[in-house]
C-alpha cells in the first residue's frame, strides 16, 4: 500500500479548502508545497502612522535595498511590491515563465497569492455559474462550510441578490470618512441610481469588526500592505496552521513537485527537495493538482511529456480608476481606516450584457510612490500636491467578466518551459466610458483620461486551461468531478477546471469548487 491515501500538490486557498474537506471525511491527506515563508515581520503591529511617526520604517516600506522600487519594473500589484510581501511571488526558478503580451504572476508561497490578497471572499450568483457544467446548488454546502470557517463580514444589502443571502455574516468594518460620503449619496437617491441598474452594498470581505476564532478583530491600522500573516485577515495560511495543528493533515514544504508517473496502479509524485535540488518520490493511490493554473497545467503537460498542446488561459480583465473629494483636498489624513476595499459595487454593462463589479478602496495603506507618477507637475511638485490632495481621494478597482474569444495559450517548450502568449487585449474605450458613467452617477468626480488598463493576465483570476465537461472531449478536459478522464485518480481542483471567469471575485468560489472536488476524490 502507498504512504498516503491522497495527496495534495499546493498549500493555496484552492488546496487548502481540499485539505479541509477531506479532514472532515475523516483522511488525512499530505499536503506537497513550494511552501515560502515571509523572512520578517514588522515586530510592533502599531498603525502605521504611528510607526512612520515613532521610528524607522524603511525596512518594510521600500526595503534596505530599495527592493519596491526594484520590483516595479515587474508588473505587479502594489502589495506584492511591498517587501515584506515580495516572498510571495519569488519563484526557485525549477523552470522559466515565457510570457508574451501577458503578465501572469505565480506563486510558491505557503498560502499562495491568497496570503497577499483583498479578501473579497463572496459567492457567484446563478448568473455567474452561466458557463459551467455546474451551477450553483452544486457548491451551496461548500460556500456555507467556507462561510462558517473563516467567518466573513458583510451585511444582507442591495447586493445579496448578487453575494447571495448569507446567515451569519461579521459585524462589518466601520466605513471611512470618504465612504461614508459615497455612501450617504447612495442611500439619499438610491432609486435613481438603481433604475440605471448600479447598485452598492457592503464588501463580504475575510476580516471583521470583532474576532472571529483564531482571526483579531481589524485594528484598523493600515499595515494591510505591509505585515504578512496580518493577525485580522484570513488567509489560507490560517485554514493550514489549525488542520496541522489538530493532526488532520501532513504538510510537507520545501517541495516542488516536477510530474506524476502512474505505476502499478499507485500514483508517484516525483518532486525536487529546494534545499538539495534531490529528486524525492511519494507514492499514493489519488492526487489533488491545485498548484494554481499556471503551475498546475505545467505539472499536467510535464506529466505527459506534451510539448505540443497549447492550452487556454483565461482572467478577468479590469480597470482602476482614481476619484476624489474636493471638499476634503488639504484636510488630514485619516488615519485609522480599513486599507482595503469599504464598498462593493455591482452595475449591468449595457454594451457587455453582464454584471461588472466594482471595489471602492481606501489609499491610506499603499505606497504614496503608487499615485506619483499620475500627476502632471515636476517631482516636488507633485509630491507636495499629492500630500494635499490624499485626504480626498479613492480608488476603484472594476473587473469586468472574461471574454471567451480573448485568452492566452499556455504550452511546454521542448526545454520544459512555460511559454504563454497573450493577446495584448486592452479594454476598449467604450467600456472605459460607461464605467466612468456609473461613477459619476454615484456622485464621485473622476475623469476617463484617469483610467488605468490593468494588463492582460494581471487580473490574478485564471482559468480555463483545463475545463469541466460534462462529457470531456479531449485529454484536457476534466469530468464535473475534475478528475481528469485519461488519467484515474488524478484530480484537478483550482481555478483551472473553471469554464470562464466572471466579474466576480472568484476565491471564495474557487475554494468551494476545491472542496466539492475533493469531497469527490475521497469517496470515490
Ligand atoms: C494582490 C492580490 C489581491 C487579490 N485579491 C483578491 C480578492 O479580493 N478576492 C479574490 O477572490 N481573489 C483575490 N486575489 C486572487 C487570489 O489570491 C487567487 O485567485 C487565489 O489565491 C488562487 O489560489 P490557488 O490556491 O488556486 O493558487 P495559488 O495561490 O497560486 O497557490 C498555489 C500553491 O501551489 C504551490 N505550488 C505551485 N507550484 C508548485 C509545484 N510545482 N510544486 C509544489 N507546490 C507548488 C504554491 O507554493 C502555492 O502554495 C488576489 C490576488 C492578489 C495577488
């Protein structure tokens, strides 16, 4: 008999909620992982304020070696330039990323990119499942599992026929001075703003007003981009650490996991020891790939030595935009705000006919250095008119559904690289416009020429490269139970088996999915 039942080949948001619907079926699976840890840690969890205030911060506000500047050339999101957080996306380099008018970032750490994300953790509606051999039924026990376990906070709002009707959300973050202005707005013609088919409504986000387990209550202190393994936000780490904990699973780091070779019907996972560069290998009866999608359909063209098939690759493309309250422009900063997103908003796009969302994001957290370059003055100038300017401004950050006809192809170079070859796709104006629309109709002054197109493949919400069908037509689709139909007892549980990427922020979605796959896996 192999060591292991099953194994689990990532330690992410998608392979932790595997790991912790097979604990409940009482398995106790082994967990494979990259597994980065952060170096460091700010020591005092003060507000930030106060720590720029009462001492040296340059450690973890650019590094001893200006490493969030050096990261910039990068095209990353402003928290995986932070350093403390630039682990997240180190890569042992097994293997390069080829990458062609596309920006697809990837992850060893332990919890993934979950450790560095917004935590808009919320349901997809019927809507959203449109393209998916499942619907929503199929992961309703999984969302109210999630929803128990890491305890989300949000309020039943405009948005619940959206986020759906959830029992038991948190208490939710107090709004900021700001949104609370959006909000006001909001509430005083919210009849108007509906018939335009734009509604607002509190984030279901991973972090609350009071403790939830293990979890603090937010401090609002604005480290959100700054302190890995922040006390008050979920992250997958979180789900690892009590499943270790309580001896429910074996979780193996250091690990990267190469291929798998059926044998004699058992299963080997052959992988490289980081610190020796030594083949290791496990045998097992089953594996759960959730090595993220980009990992994943390595592992799964690795296995079969496929140099030829150029696999899908799909995400969600999305715009930002700043806006601002002029009556606030040179009043203080505030400076105990939440972060991260204070208000979710969801419109119907006429041109696209589908739902669009947006997130309304305090700047009190991320780096000034993020805003500088978007003002027209000379450097001093517009340093000093960024510092009067602040107070009265926001961000959105709106995702927009994928397009079935815009997606990347992923393959296998002979050298066992990945090369992946985008479109160079940019969001057309017209959808530019009518988002700038929607924000004006909520009260909020922004301009179109403020928008920014995030690049291809930086929406972080992959998938379809190897697709859920009902019948799989080919080697590269997976049954509805993501198993994969050429290869027994080898399953595929993160956002590749995913049909499409809706607006909505997927993770949530994509952990429930993880579990009822793997629920799958351990009966079958
Ligand atoms: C800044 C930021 C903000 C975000 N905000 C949100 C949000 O608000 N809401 C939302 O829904 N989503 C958000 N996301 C996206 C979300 O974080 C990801 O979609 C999600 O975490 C993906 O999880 P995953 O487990 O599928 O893959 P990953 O997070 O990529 O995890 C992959 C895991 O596999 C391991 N691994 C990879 N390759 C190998 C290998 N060969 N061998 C062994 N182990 C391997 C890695 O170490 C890692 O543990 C955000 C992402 C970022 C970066």
């Amino acid at each position: 008999m192999p060591e292991y039942d099953i194994i689990i080949i990532g330690a992410g948001a998608s392979a932790a909620a595997a790991a912790l619907q097979l604990s409940e079926m009482g398995k106790k699976p082994m967990v494979i992982d990259v597994g980065l840890v952060p170096l460091r840690q700010i020591e005092d969890q003060k507000n930030l304020y106060t720590l720029k205030k009462t001492r040296d911060c340059t450690s973890f506000l650019v590094g001893d070696s200006l490493e969030y500047f050096n990261a910039k050339k990068q095209v990353l999101p402003a928290k995986l330039k932070s350093p403390y957080f630039q682990y997240v996306t180190d890569d042992p380099r097994f293997f390069n990323v080829r990458q062609t008018n596309y920006n697809a970032i990837t992850s060893y750490a332990k919890g993934g990119l979950g450790v560095a994300w917004g935590n808009g953790l919320m349901r997809f509606s019927d809507e959203d499942f449109e393209n998916f051999p499942i619907d929503f039924e199929d992961v309703l026990p999984f969302y109210k599992k999630l929803e128990a376990h890491i305890g989300i906070s949000g309020t039943n709002d405009d948005l619940s026929p959206y986020f759906g009707n959830v029992e038991n959300l948190q208490e939710p973050l107090k709004l900021s001075k700001n949104s609370q202005k959006i909000w006001n707005y909001y509430s005083k013609h919210r009849s108007h703003i509906q018939e335009k088919h734009i509604s607002l409504g509190r984030p279901r986000i991973g972090v609350s007003a009071n403790a939830y387990g293990k979890r603090e209550r937010c401090q609002y202190d604005n480290l959100e981009f700054w302190q890995p393994d922040h006390t008050s936000l979920y992250t997958p780490v979180m789900t690892l650490q009590e499943l270790v904990l309580h001896d429910k699973i074996v979780y193996k780091s250091g690990f990267f996991v190469d291929r798998w070779k059926e044998k004699e019907g058992k299963i080997e996972v052959i992988a490289y020891e980081l610190a020796s560069k030594q083949e290791h290998r496990f045998e097992t009866q089953k594996i759960i790939i959730a090595a993220g999608v980009v990992n994943t359909a390595r592992i799964v063209l690795k296995s079969r030595e496929d140099h030829k098939t150029k696999l899908k690759l799909t995400d969600n493309p999305a715009l930002q935009f700043p806006f601002f309250f002029p009556g606030s422009f040179g009043k203080s900063l505030e400076e105990d705000s939440f972060g991260l997103t204070q208000l979710s908003m969801i419109y119907k796009s006429k041109i696209l006919d589908k739902k669009v969302i947006g997130a309304f994001v305090e700047v009190t957290s991320p780096m000034r250095s993020e805003f500088f370059d978007k003002f027209p003055f000379p450097a001093s100038d517009n340093l000093n008119f960024m510092k009067y300017i602040l107070p009265g401004m926001m961000a959105s950050q709106i995702f927009l559904p994928s397009d079935p006809e815009i997606y990347a192809e992923l393959s296998l170079t002979q050298a066992n690289d990945v090369d992946i070859v985008g479109t160079g796709h940019a969001i057309p104006q017209p959808l530019v416009h009518e988002a700038v629309n929607v924000l004006r109709s909520l009260g909020l002054l922004t301009l179109e020429g403020f928008a920014y197109r995030v690049s291809h493949g930086n929406g972080i919400h992959y998938g379809g490269a190897l697709p859920m069908s009902l019948n799989p037509a080919s080697a590269y689709e997976t049954t509805i139970e993501g198993e994969l139909p050429e290869n027994k007892n080898v399953y595929i549980a993160d956002g590749s088996t995913f049909n499409g990427i809706p607006a909505t922020n997927y993770s949530l979605t994509l952990m429930a999915n993880a579990m009822r796959i793997a629920k799958a896996c351990g009966m079958s």
